[in-house]
C-alpha cells in the first residue's frame, strides 16, 4: 500500500535523492555511512562495558565536510513488516522521515539513530556486524574509548613539565580509532568473517 503521506512526486523525488547519493559514494570509493561506538569509562576487554552506537551518514552536509545522522526504520521494531534499513537525510523532512525501502513515514520519536547498551567485547562486535550488514557492506567503524594510559601520562608531565596540558587534554577527551571500509573490505577478502576482524579491532 502506498504511504498516504506523500504524493507520488515527493516519493518519487526521494528515492532519487537516495539512488544519486549511492551513486555518488560509489564513485568516490568512500563509506556512505559510519558506525560510531562511544565507550564509557569503564571500558574493559575482558568485562562487559557500556556504550552508545549510533548511526552516521558521510558527509551529506556542509557541501560534504559534515556527516548527519542517520534514522532506522522502525518497521521491523513495532512489527509493521520486516524492515531495518536507514533512512538519509535527504528523506528527513520536518519531523518526518520516509523510507524508501518499505514506503513508510515515521516521526521522530518512533525512529531510532542510536543503541546503548552494556555488553562484552564479542558481543559488541556482533552488534556492529549486524548493523554493517544493514548498512549494505558501506560504512567505516568508528570507535571512541577512554584513554588507557592516564597513570603513564601522568609521569611525563611530571618528567617533562608540561604543566598538565597533555594530561588535560587526555582526562577530557577519548582516543579515537577508525576501521575503514577500505581496511574492512581487504580484511575479510581471504574469507574472514567481518565479527571476528571487529572483534580484534576493538581489543587492539
């Protein structure tokens, strides 16, 4: 049944915006999206730890310099049918997202662009396998944690007298690290599964 919230222009319009923006990432050789895990201070390889993931689109603002975020569709989630995929910006318009997927609208609230959770390091890496699937193989992972060597950086300040700016800048910021499509994709040439390569990255 066709979504009695657009007329046939505005969904035809909207799946063309969605068909150039594949076209144009494809082009580019870059991730059309991106998978960004905050981790909490308790971050631990070996302990369950709390997260957020939420969903990115790259660099679909700003004349490309910016990334926005991305919605998915709740269809699966309340059971209306079976879809999972994300919608773009380009299909978020005053406080109503349309998927081209399933041809439904969605306002805000019943969308979701993120996941938080508290899970082990395994099970983290399952969770982004999942949404790099549903993300058609196109995103890089980004993952932000706690620094890890505070006590270290600490004794150089100290050694070095830098009058505490580099420990400032660590006790109030995460260390970033970035597992790109690129990365992924010569990763898991050789038959590797995709949990298991995210799984090591997040443990290195």
């Amino acid at each position: 049944m066709k979504n009695p919230f657009l007329d046939d222009e505005k969904r035809e319009l909207a799946q063309q915006a969605d068909n150039i923006l594949d076209t144009v990432f494809e082009r580019n050789k870059v991730a059309r999206y991106k998978l960004e895990l905050l981790f909490g201070d308790d971050f631990s390889v070996t302990q369950p730890s709390k997260g957020i993931l939420s969903f990115w689109e790259s660099g679909t603002k700003l004349h490309g310099e910016g990334d926005s975020l991305v919605y998915q569709c709740a269809g699966k989630r309340i059971g209306k049918n079976n879809c999972e995929a994300f919608i773009p910006d380009s299909a978020n318009s005053y406080g109503v997202l349309y998927c081209v997927e399933c041809d439904s609208s969605w306002e805000d609230d019943d969308v979701t662009s993120e996941i938080m959770a508290k899970l082990s390091v395994k099970s983290w890496a399952g969770l982004l396998a999942k949404y790099f699937r549903l993300m058609n193989h196109q995103a890089d992972i980004i993952i932000k944690r706690p620094p890890s060597k505070l006590r270290e950086t600490a004794q150089q300040e100290q050694e070095k007298q830098l009058l505490g700016e580099k420990l400032n800048r660590l006790r109030t910021s995460r260390v970033t690290t970035i597992y790109t499509l690129k990365r992924i994709l010569e990763d898991t040439a050789n038959g590797s599964d995709i949990e298991s390569r995210i799984e090591a990255f997040l443990r290195a």
